[in-house]
C-alpha cells in the first residue's frame, strides 16, 4: 500500500528503519529482527542507502525480500548523489516491477571519498529535482517521502532557508516526511510551527534515535548538526563505562521523548533501529497506551 493513504487511515503510524548488511550474517540478523518486530504490525518500514549509492545493490536486495516475504509495507530509500537520472529510473522501474509503491528521496550525503562526478550532467542536484523526475516518469505509482530537518540541515544557512527548499520539495510531490534524528523535543515544535506558517500541510513524522551507544550516538548527532541536551549529556558521561546502564538511561530519555510527542499530537513515530529490536520493542510496550 502507499504509506501516504496509510498515513491517512491511520490515527498514528508506528514505523522502523533498516539499513542494508554487508554480510550474510548480517542479513540474517536483520530479518531476526523484522521478526521480532512484526508484532507491532507498524505501519511502513523503511530501508536506507548508502552515501553515493554504496548500497545500491544490498538496499535493492532487502526491499525486495522485506516486499516478497513479510506482510509490511517497504519504502527504498533513494539518493540522487553520484546517479543519472537514468540510473534512478532503473532503480524505481525495478521496485514498481515487483510492486513496491513507496520512496523517500533524498539528495543523500557526499561520500568522504567518492570516484566520479558526485552530480553528473544527467543528474539530480537536488532533492526537490528527484521528487520532480519520480513523479514525471512514474506519474502517480509511487508515494513519495522526504527528509525534514527540525534543527536545519547541516548546509542550510538557518532554519527559514532550509524551510524555503523543504517546501520546494512538498511542491515538487512529497506526499509526507520523515524527520532527522532530533534529542529536543522544542526543535521539532518549531519546526512544525514554521513549516505550517509557510503552508506546508503534509504529515511530518519525528526520528527517534534510542541512544543505546553513547559515543557512537554522539558521533551520528555530530554528522547531522542535532543537539543532545546537556543534561543528558551529563547524565550519560557520569555511566560512560557502564553499557548497560548508558542503555537503560537513553531508553528511558527516548520513552519520555515520545510520551511527550504524542500528547502534543504528532502523527507517528519513527524508529532508527540500527538493526536492532531491543530497544524499540523496550520504548514500544512503554509508550502503547498513548498512542
């Protein structure tokens, strides 16, 4: 189905991100964790792709297999970065035939090390233009998911500028987005706030990163510009040798975080597993009853 309509029969959608494995190992391990999941019965699950189409094959590889062998709804992650157009249309032409009607498009990173041209002639610079390319080549096959950034993506001059071209991407097509990893609730609020003064009306669903790796999770907070807050910061420093107990702290930060979501509204939540079921399934069965 297309996550836009679910999104609309649905008083909240609950969903997760995967990312491709590199290993065979790897990719048993992921579909464990689907397994685990599947319970929940969320309403769209999603599988990323790698800086400068470094996945290309593995991403394609595990949508098809989440497509032809659970009963969720799959969205590919799709970047522009490093493609033609021509090799996007491949891409989605593969994904629509075996039935797949969901993308988030994204303009993607710029790989630290990147062979080519990172935006060929033929290409897209940005994600507006392949919002415009998915829907002019597949006209309305495909509901189309965007990034939003509630504390302005990393290039962007300030939070108005980067509203300017997140607008450019609902006016391309995008029917709904899924946001950055955020810590503080407020960014997302006001984000929300700015984005419905500038007449965007598409469902704008939160990224919550359960902070169970204390410096790898500073790390990701670091490449995309989101703020921790500094008490939790403080917090998580004074059990920094103590994983479990780093584990059990940013579980319940991340179960607050979304109480406090939902009751002021939100239309769903989104989940960063890096792979994992713990602690998801640990902030779901926490958080059921408000939702």
């Amino acid at each position: 189905m297309k996550i836009g309509e679910l999104l609309k029969s649905v008083k909240r959608s609950i969903s997760f991100e995967f990312f491709p494995p590199k290993t065979k190992e790897g990719e048993e391990a992921l579909f464990n964790t689907i397994k685990e999941l599947e319970y929940i019965k969320p309403t769209f699950v999603s599988v990323t792709y790698g800086a400068g189409g470094t996945t290309r094959e593995r991403t394609i590889k595990v949508v098809k297999k989440v497509h032809k062998e659970t009963d969720l709804t799959v969205m590919a992650h799709q970047t522009c970065i490093g493609h033609t157009k021509q090799e996007i249309i491949d891409i989605l032409t593969e994904y629509k035939n075996i039935g797949v009607q969901n993308v988030l498009a994204l303009r993607g990173d710029i790989p630290k090390e990147f062979e080519g041209s990172v935006f060929p002639e033929d290409g897209c610079k940005h994600a507006n233009e392949l919002v415009s390319l998915i829907k002019k080549e597949f006209d309305d096959w495909f509901s189309i998911g965007v990034a939003a950034y509630p504390e302005g993506h990393p290039e962007s001059k300030n939070l108005d500028e980067d509203i300017f071209f997140f607008k450019k991407k609902v006016e391309a097509g995008a029917e709904f987005a899924i946001t950055q990893m955020f810590f503080d609730n407020r960014f997302f609020y006001e984000f929300l706030e700015k984005s419905q003064k500038a007449g965007i009306d598409i469902p704008i669903i939160p990224g919550i990163m359960p902070i169970t790796n204390f410096k790898q999770i500073k790390k990701f907070a670091q490449m995309c510009g989101a703020t921790i807050p500094l008490d939790l910061v403080k917090r998580l420093q004074s059990i920094e040798d103590k994983p479990e107990e780093i584990e059990k702290a940013g579980i319940e930060f991340a179960v607050q975080q979304c109480i406090d979501l939902l009751k002021n509204g939100v239309k769903g939540l989104h989940f960063y597993t890096l792979n994992k079921s713990k602690a998801t399934i640990q902030i779901y069965e926490r958080i059921k009853d408000y939702l």
